[in-house]
C-alpha cells in the first residue's frame, strides 16, 4: 500500500519508480509470502469451524436416516454428502453385505463376492450412528 500510495499522489519518475522497487523488493517477497501463509491459516481454520458444526448439530440427529450422495470414495470408506451438505463417512468395515475393495483406477468400491458397486454420484440412504464436535466427525452406516 506504501509503493501504491507513493505511485499514485507523488507521480514518481521511472527512474524513481524503480528505485522503490528495488528498495522494497525483498520486503515485498516477505510480505507476499506472509499474506498467503495466513491466507492459507485462515481458510483451513474456517474448514475447521466448519466441520465442527456440522458434527455438533448432528448430535442431534443421531439414528436418524437421510438420503445423500457419494462424493468420495477412499480405501477406507465412503464420503456421503447430505442435502444440506453436511458429509459423513461410511466406513468400508461397517458395510456387512459383503467384503469391500477400492479400486483406484475406477475409483470405487466393489463387493468381493456380489461384485456390487458403489461409485461417485450414486445416491445411498444413511443413518447417522455417530457424530461428535470434539473430533469433528459424522459416522453414517448404510440402510437397505
């Protein structure tokens, strides 16, 4: 704001122009790196915030089913979004029709035995079994 404010209400020469620019540069790769640092803080705090009331207000809807959506599938389960948009996780273990792989490549989850599959955008019922805003998670298992 410094360099602007001297730019615009003094109307420096180029030469001097550059002169302040050299001056400040390293100043100005150290406040540039500062401001996306905390950019970057601050936007992971509110992601933070953000999950933690999601789980707080499914507290209280624990045993409750909704509909939701896949929208990430890892090893280790299924992301299921709400149409509120609150996400909660499916665990694979917790899926007891069958034994559950990810495939990578196809990026989905697959019934050993059944071959059932379970893939992004697919629509899934869930019932909510465990939320909690000290760990800012939501467990849902699947219905039907």
């Amino acid at each position: 704001h410094t360099l602007l404010r001297k730019y615009l209400f003094n109307e420096p020469s180029p030469n001097e122009l550059n002169k302040l620019i050299d001056e400040n540069e390293q100043k100005l790769y150290e406040i540039v790196a500062h401001s996306s640092l905390k950019e970057r803080n601050a936007i992971e705090c509110e992601r933070d915030v953000d999950d933690m009331k999601m789980a707080e207000y499914m507290e209280d809807h624990i045993g409750e089913e909704f509909e939701g959506v896949i929208d990430g599938i890892m090893n280790f389960g299924m992301f299921i979004q709400l149409p509120n948009l609150i996400e909660g996780l499916v665990k694979v273990e917790s899926i007891k029709d069958d034994y559950y792989f990810f495939d990578e490549e196809l990026n989905m989850l697959i019934g050993k035995n059944h071959k059932k599959k379970f893939k992004l955008g697919e629509k899934v019922k869930v019932k909510v079994i465990a939320a909690s805003k000290e760990t800012s998670t939501i467990d849902f298992v699947l219905v039907g």
